[in-house]
C-alpha cells in the first residue's frame, strides 16, 4: 500500500463527521442533479420522448374498403415500417347513457406492433367482444374508471376494460378486429413510420411512396405526427418552463454546496498537509493525499446519489411528464453519466484550487494556515458588534461570518437559492390555487341544478343523480321558484348551443346566461358583460387561438340559424372553446329553448341538504348535481412536483449550512472552549452559531424573495403563454406583505435548521480536551 | 467543612477508558492561599485542574469550590460557577483572535451581564494595574507571549473570582515574559487571591506558591509548604 494511500485513508478515517458530511452532501447533491437534469431532459422534447417510446406514426392514413383492399395496402406500404390495416368504425355516443361525442374506434388484435406501441396505464386490453379501451391521456382530466357501459341503440354494448394512451392519436377507442366488424366499419387505418419525417415535405414524400398504386380516391384522410405534435405541445407546454427553472435552481445549487463543502474541508486540512510536508512527503504527494482523501466519501456519495436520484427523482419526473403520455419513463444514459462523472470531477475541482494553493505553502506557514483568518474588516466588524447592546453570544455569532467570508459568501448563494425556490413554489402554488378556485370553483356556496337536456347534446349524468332531470315546470316557474326558496342569494339560468364559428377549424360552445350574472358568472377581466343580443365574452385562449380581440366580431351558426357576434369583454375562464353571451342572443340562434341548468347561491347559514331537498319538493323533475371538485390534474401535479422539489432543494440548502456550521466549529474549537471556560453555557454556545448562520439567514431571505418573486413573474407568463392564455391577474399579483414577510423567514428556518444540530454538538465539546490539546 | 476553605476536594478518583487518571485525592486550599501541582507528564494534574474548573467530571469523590458541590451542577450551573466562581490561565493564553485585546478582557464581565460601557471600565481599570493599558486596542496576534498572557490574567480577574486557577502559565512564554507573569501572580496572592496552579517548573512553584503538592500516578505523593524565594 502506497504511503499516499495509507496517509488518506488514516485521514478519512480520523475526520469521520467531515467524512460523512461529503458523502452526505454529494449524494443529496447527486440525486439533486439526476432529479434536475432528468426534469430538464424530459422538459426539453416531452413529446419527442413520448412518440420515440411508442413508436408513434409519422402518418395514419384512413382508406375506403369499398376502393382498396388490406393487401393492396400492405403490398403499397413495401419495405416502409408500418401498422395495420385496421378496421375503423366511427361510434355516435350522444344516445348513450354516457356521452363521449363521436368516437373513432380501431379494431386491434394487441397494442404492441412495430408502430403506434400503446401504454395501457390502466385496466387491460380487450380481448373478447364487449370490451373496449378508450384513448386516455394519463392522469388527464374526467373519469377515470372502469367497468363502465357504452350502450348505443342498434349496436353492441361495450364495457370500458382499460385505459391506454397514444401519442399518434391513432383512435378514440379500440375494440377486438371481430367487436369492431360488427361496428359496421367504415375505414382501414393503416400507420407508417418514415426514415425521414423531420418535415412536411418529408412526411408527404413518405405518403406519396405508400400510396403508390392504391386506386385513386381510397386515401379518406391522413393525420401527419407533425399536427399532432403541434396541438400536444400547445396544450402541453405549459409544464416547460416550470421544470426548466427547478433543473436549473437544482442544479446551482448542488454545485454551489458541492463547492462549498469540499473547499471547506481542503482549508480545514491546511494544518494537515503541513504535517506531512513536515514528514517529507513531496508536494505532489501531499495534495494526492487530499484529493484521495476527499474523492472517497465523494465517489461513495456520487454513486449513492445517482441511485437515490433514479429512485426518488422518477415518480417527482413521472408526474410532471406524465400528461405528456410518457409512463414508462427511463432517463437517458448521459443524465446518469454526467451525475456519475461529472460530480466526482466536480468534487475534485473544487478540491483542486485550495489544495494546489497548499502545496504550495511551506510546511510551517501551512501548519498555521489552519487557524481562522481575520481581514480587516472582519475585525472592525467584530468590534463594533462588541460595542452594541446586543447579548454577547448574539454579537459573537454576528461576526462569525466575516470571519470567512468565501465560506460565508458560498453558504449565503445557496441559501438565497433556497428562499428564491421556495418563494417560486408557493408563489406557483398560490398561482395554481387562484386559477383553479376563479375558473373552478368548488362551489361550496351554491349548488347547481339540472333542468333538462340542452340541444343537440346528450344529458348531464351522474351515478348519484338518479334518473336523468326532467323539469316539471316551465323555465320561467322553475326560476321564480329557486328565487322563492328560503336561503336562495341569487339564480343564474343557464342555457348552451353547439356552434360552429366561421373562418375557423374548431366550433364553440356558447353559454347563454340569464338573472344574476353579476353574481355568479365568470369574471370580466377586460370590456363588459353582453347587455345585448349582438354581444359576447370569450376568455383568453380563445382569443389567442383565433387571432381575436376585443371588439372584433365572429360569425356564429347553429342549425339554420347564423348571427354576428361582438366580443365586448374577456372573462376568465379556462376552457378555450366556450364563451359566453346574455340570453337574448339565445332568443336570436335557438328561439324558445329554456334553461337546461340553473346555478343557485344561498345565503351563509343554509345547509345544503334542507336546500337541496327544498328544490326536489319545488320540481321533482329537477337534480342537483354533487359538489365539484374545485382542483385540476395540471394543478396538482404543478403544487405536488413544486412542494416536492422544494423541500429537496431546502434540504440541501440546509445541508449546506449544517457543513459551514461543522467546519466553523471545528476551526473555533479552541475559542468554543476558552468562552465555555469562562463561563458561557452551552446553551449560549448554541446561540451563538446559529446567529452566525441566522443572519445569513436572514440576509438569504431577504435577497431569495425578490429573486424568486421575479422568476415567478418570468415563468407564470410563460406558463401562461405556453397555455395560449394571457398572465391574468389572479395569477400574477399572488404576493401579499404578509406572504412575503413569511417567505423571507424561510432563509432563517433553512440557516437555523441547517446550524441547530452542529451547534448543540459544538455546545457539548468537552473543554478539557479542547484547552489541553494545543 | 473547612470554614476558610476555598476548595474542598474528598477521594476524588477519575478513570478513563484505558487509564486511571486520579485515584483517591483529597485535598483542601484555603482563602489566601497559592498552591502549586507539579509532577510529570500524565500524573494527572491538569485532570486535577479540570476538575476544580468544573470543566471535567470525576467519576467518584467531590469538588466543592466556594462552598459550591461542582458535583450537584448541571452543565449550565457549571458554566455560570465558572463565570464568578473561578478565573482561569491556560499555557496557550486561549484569547479570542477576533476580539482586540480589551474586548477579550470585557467579554468575561460581558456574560455576566454586565453593560458593555461598565464591562471595559473595568477591564481598563485592570490594564492600568497590569501595565498593558498602551496595549488595550491591539488584536492577540500581535501581542508578545507576555502580554497575552497578561491579558489572559486580566480576563481570569475580571469577575473578581474567589479561585485564580493557572495551567504552566509560564510554560509558553520566553524567560523574560515568565518571570514578569510569575511577579504577578505573586502580586495577586499577596494582596489576598487565592491561587491554585499546575506547573512543572520549579521555580514558579518555589516563589509563587506557600504550599507545593507533588502528584504522581493520580496520587498525592507528597505535600510541602514551602519558603518563597524572591
């Protein structure tokens, strides 16, 4: 054994705690950075990720059996990667008990293949007749259970066994090839995969090749994965930013305690590398030992750390992508290389500078490098301290800090890095919660009635409803008997249309509203509430989508009936395809239709059993749907991923103070033992170490919450954006003094947590042995 | 108990996990007087001192300093014994490098919760006896072994302790600066400071102290009054 090895394995083993904080700091450090990097890669091409996992279909091509048949398309398709043909039947769901609109339904024998794999993240595949998957983007909004029945009149009764995503879209829904045959099938649906898909261009070179010599007219319709792409980004992308500005905090922040951390251990060890230049080993040798010395724990830590990350950064990454489709999520090699190789690179660079700076230091001026150094500054600090009114173990501990000021100066980043996370996450979860309750209240002050079907569509339905509503009274009797109710505040009819709007490609739905819109309808961010036929609020991302402002006017048509519309106000809501009108519009597009639901607020006190039963006794026909569910799926995942980052990332900002503290402490045994020897209680001691921590603390908060205000107010908007809306109100101005004032504390409960447990050690240092071991 | 008895130290026995450190010392130091521990390296004498300090704890036996039971005190009681109970001389000075040299002084008076302002009037007053008072504003480094020293004996004194306890004060200090911190502490016994403290040099034991106690393996070997030589 080398005297290189002995001599840093003596150290590693003298220096346990330092030993243990560098293995702990790199392997929190480590799983931080697989975490940080695993979310910035599955940010970077979520979609990319999702399709290359599937195997997604550059194209699914739709084709007339009654023109083409499954082997001319297979002789057509060649040497190209491809699917199918499969069966494809177009199933009307309004006249079912549950409405799904109109379904596309494939007739697959399996979901794997060479294209268009599916993730069945629920339930299993159909295999017998009577069974049908339904297309379902993970942990994505509705219903999500299984067992339930689709009952058409005239076709067979399907029973939903499963769940399963496709990135393609390639279906609605999918059946056995026998189920789908008696589905009367319209189409063959086959799905191609291309060398080269990268363009438009590509993608139709692609077509052109496998649809040489199918007979003219076949080819019903084609969706290229660059459309789909398109639309599952936009909906999508809302996430990116969000995960990109916690990989990148994760990540300067693991570098910054890493640095922190290792540097403070190579000064600490000044006296160390003296000693064995005293001994005789030759420079080199002398920083071989520290750098060995150091990179143990560190490796050790490295590999820990790449473990953990994998293992508990997955699920955090998991559910932030997993509305991109992505279930199996694995991360790609180069972020567990770069974790593996990267930190312990990391490590002993920063090892590297304070220990050449050692190296080259004489044995003797070494040996006393150890002790702590003292500026200037640093002393006149002291000594004005000295003359405050504050208790001495409070002015001691103030003057830690500038006693080493790097030190202190990396422990503040990390702790301001911390504050800034934390001040982001609950400014986004306060964000979340705003949005969430001003677009879907949970109601807790009303409740809401159905009165009937609304037209065109299939009724509202739930399993505790019973039978489906079917008012007794007239719309006018209904209303004026809501308003009668002992309790009722205030009634909103409401009625809606299935529109198509001109110029566009997507249709709307159009509320019409009527009695206390003030009250109960949604909120008007900019112009007014329609006072008249000709008039219309939209939200946002409406707008957005169309090109639209205010004071532009759409065409609207449902059936037979078409009238201009003019966008007099924005409101907020969050579904981009519903906007809003007064109920004399109604009268103009679907004269004589009554309000299919009423919204009824009661006054505080009313218990919402008495009144729900006072409106059944006022019209049986009537049904009060269950309270709502005020959250969403993209709400909870955004709170759940930030509260989990954050606590991770204020863990190893405390982390990182801990160290300092440990390494303070170590460097003022001998002062921790003449103050204990002249009387300062351990208790004093404690106070004094988590001062000097606490006003790192509390400088930390006080420059960590504008920095994390800021880059609220940087990704909000492009969270907003991202989701073709505009950063309304609610989402922006959610940083209130009181909030802000409690923010700026979290600087001092990272520093004080952090410095606690080294400080109550460094209270219990035995004396004796500190004053005698000089 | 001894009614002039400053320390009252029954069987006092210390045991680590691989050696006996004391082993059966009884010894009482009365008001006024200085005694010197000698022995060799390892006998167990600054052990003894610790234990007076309240800074260790016996495994066996009792400590009474001033009447107190060290014994009977938690951490926090020890502490505060120590604030005005004793002052303490150590061979390597232990002063606060960031601290100048009054404010070392006045830290001691400081946590007693004694006013900053009273604190250093105090402590200056302490300088001008100690004849160091040019050196009040300037940082421990840059004090000779000598004036650290003084300034260690002007903490020690600063609460006004019935027990002035001294570990080799002298033992890192050049001959010059040993004999001026020896005057001193003769100084001190002789208006009245009670004066215990461990040395292995003969001298200092020989002129400071009225009472020499030779420990040897943890025990008492011998004890002698002593003539002071001036």
């Amino acid at each position: 054994m080398s005297a290189v090895w002995t001599a840093a394995w003596a150290a590693v083993r003298r220096r346990v705690l330092q030993t243990i904080v560098i293995g702990i700091v790199v392997l929190a450090s480590t799983a931080t950075i697989v975490m940080a990097l695993g979310l910035l890669e599955s940010a970077a091409a979520p979609f990319d990720r999702a399709f290359a996992t599937q195997q997604g279909a550059h194209l699914s091509a739709a084709f007339d059996p009654t023109k083409t048949s499954a082997d001319q398309l297979k002789q057509a398709a060649g040497q190209t990667v491809s699917a199918g043909p499969f069966p494809q039947a177009t199933v009307d769901t309004s006249a079912s008990q549950v409405f799904l609109g109109t379904l596309t339904v494939a007739g697959r024998a399996d979901p794997g293949g060479p294209v268009d794999r599916l993730t069945i993240w629920r339930g299993r595949w159909a295999t017998a007749p009577g069974e049908i998957v339904l297309n379902r983007t993970p942990g994505g909004e509705g219903g999500n259970n299984l067992g339930f029945e689709i009952s058409i009149p005239g076709r067979p009764k399907l029973t939903v066994v499963g769940f399963a995503h496709s990135v393609t879209g390639s279906a609605d829904a999918w059946v056995t090839p026998d189920q789908v045959n008696a589905l009367q099938p319209t189409a063959l649906q086959m799905l191609y995969r291309f060398p080269d898909a990268g363009t438009a261009a590509k993608v139709a070179e692609g077509q052109k090749s496998v649809t040489t010599g199918i007979p003219e007219g076949a080819l019903l319709g084609t969706l290229s994965h660059l459309t789909v792409k398109d639309k599952a980004t936009s909906e999508l992308g809302v996430f990116i930013p969000f995960l990109m500005i916690f990989g990148i905090l994760g990540l300067v922040v693991a570098v910054l305690i890493v640095a922190n951390v290792v540097s403070g251990a190579v000064v600490a060890g000044f006296r160390h590398i003296g000693m064995l230049k005293a001994l005789g080993f030759t420079p080199g040798q002398v920083m071989a030992v520290y750098l060995v010395m150091i990179s143990i724990p560190a490796v050790l830590g490295c590999v820990l750390g790449t473990v953990a990350g994998n293992f508990f950064a997955k699920p955090i990454v998991q559910d932030a992508v997993e509305g991109f489709g992505v279930t199996e999520l694995s991360f790609a090699p180069w972020v567990n290389a770069v974790a593996l190789l990267g930190m312990p690179a990391l490590v002993v660079s920063a090892a590297l500078v304070p220990a050449l700076r050692a190296r080259g230091l004489p044995a003797a001026q070494a040996i006393s490098a150890g002790t702590t150094t003292h500026t200037g500054r640093a002393l006149r600090i002291q000594r004005w301290l000295t003359t405050t009114p504050l208790p001495r173990s409070v002015s001691l501990g103030l003057g830690v800090p500038f006693a080493r000021a790097g030190r202190s100066a990396l422990t503040l980043a990390s702790v301001v890095l911390g504050v800034m996370t934390v001040t982001l996450a609950a400014g986004l979860t306060m964000s979340v919660t705003a949005y969430d309750s001003a677009v879907r209240p949970s109601y807790d002050d009303r409740v809401e009635v159905l009165a009937g079907r609304p037209p065109g569509l299939p009724v509202m339905r739930t399993p505790e409803m019973g039978e489906p509503p079917n008012a007794t009274l007239s719309d006018a009797d209904d209303e004026k008997m809501l308003r009668s109710l002992p309790g009722t505040d205030a009634v909103l009819a409401v009625s809606q249309l299935e529109t198509e709007v001109a110029g566009g490609t997507q249709n709307a739905t159009i509320f019409f509203y009527r009695g206390d819109t003030g009250k109960l309808g949604p909120r008007v961010l900019t112009g007014h509430w329609p006072d008249g036929p000709g008039q219309v609020v939209a939200p946002s991302r409406f707008l957005n989508q169309r090109g639209l402002q205010v004071g532009d006017t759409i065409t609207v048509q449902a059936n037979e009936n078409r009238t201009e519309l003019k966008i007099v106000g924005v409101v907020l809501t969050n579904n981009e395809d519903e906007i809003f009108a007064d109920w004399s519009a109604l009268n103009v597009l679907a004269p004589g239709t009554r309000a299919h639901s009423y919204q009824v607020r009661f006054t505080s006190g009313t218990v919402r059993e008495t009144f729900t039963a006072a409106i059944a006794k006022g019209d049986p026909g009537l049904r009060v749907m269950p309270p709502r569910d005020g959250s969403s799926s993209t709400g909870v995942i955004i709170v759940s991923a930030s509260v989990t980052l954050t606590l991770v990332l204020g863990l190893v900002a405390a982390l990182g103070v801990f160290n300092t503290v440990v390494l303070n402490a170590r460097e003022r045994r001998r002062d921790l033992g003449m103050l204990k020897s002249i009387g300062m209680t351990p208790r004093q001691v404690t106070v004094m170490l988590v001062t000097s921590m606490g006003v790192l603390g509390v400088l930390g908060g006080l420059a960590g919450v504008p920095l994390g205000v800021a880059a609220h107010q940087l990704v909000v908007p492009a969270m907003a954006h991202a989701a073709q809306s505009d950063a309304v109100d609610v989402l922006m101005q959610v940083y209130h003094a009181p909030a802000l004032a409690l923010l700026a504390l979290a600087g001092v409960v990272i520093a004080v947590l952090g410095a606690l447990v080294p400080a109550r050690g460094a209270a219990r240092l035995s004396i004796a042995t500190v004053l005698h071991n000089e | 108990m001894n009614n002039d008895a400053v320390v009252e130290i029954t069987d006092l026995r210390k045991e680590y996990s691989d050696s006996i450190a004391l082993n059966g010392v009884s010894l009482t130091v009365r008001a006024g007087e200085a005694v010197a521990v000698m022995g060799p390296s390892g006998s167990g004498k600054s052990t003894l001192l610790n234990m007076i300090a309240g800074l260790d704890r016996p495994t066996s036996g009792s400590v009474v300093v001033h009447g107190t039971d060290l014994g009977a005190l938690d951490e926090t009681g020890l502490a505060l014994f120590r604030r005005r109970g004793i002052g303490m001389i150590f061979q390597f000075f232990n002063l606060l490098d960031d601290l100048s040299a009054l404010d070392n002084v006045a830290l001691a008076a400081q946590l007693t919760g004694t006013p900053a302002g009273q604190a250093r009037k105090r402590a200056l007053e302490l300088f001008g006896e100690l004849g160091i008072e040019n050196r009040k504003n300037i940082y421990p480094a840059r004090l000779s072994g000598g004036e650290r020293q003084r300034v260690a004996v002007a903490r020690a004194l600063m609460n006004r302790p019935a027990l002035l306890l001294a570990d080799e004060p002298t033992g890192a200090l050049d001959s010059r600066s040993g004999e001026q911190v020896m005057d001193l502490l003769l100084d001190l016994n002789q208006i009245g400071q009670t004066l215990l403290l461990v040395t292995h040099d003969e001298r200092l034991a020989t002129r400071c102290a009225s009472r020499v106690i030779e420990v040897v393996d943890g025990r008492i070997a011998r004890e002698q009054s002593v003539e002071r030589v001036s």
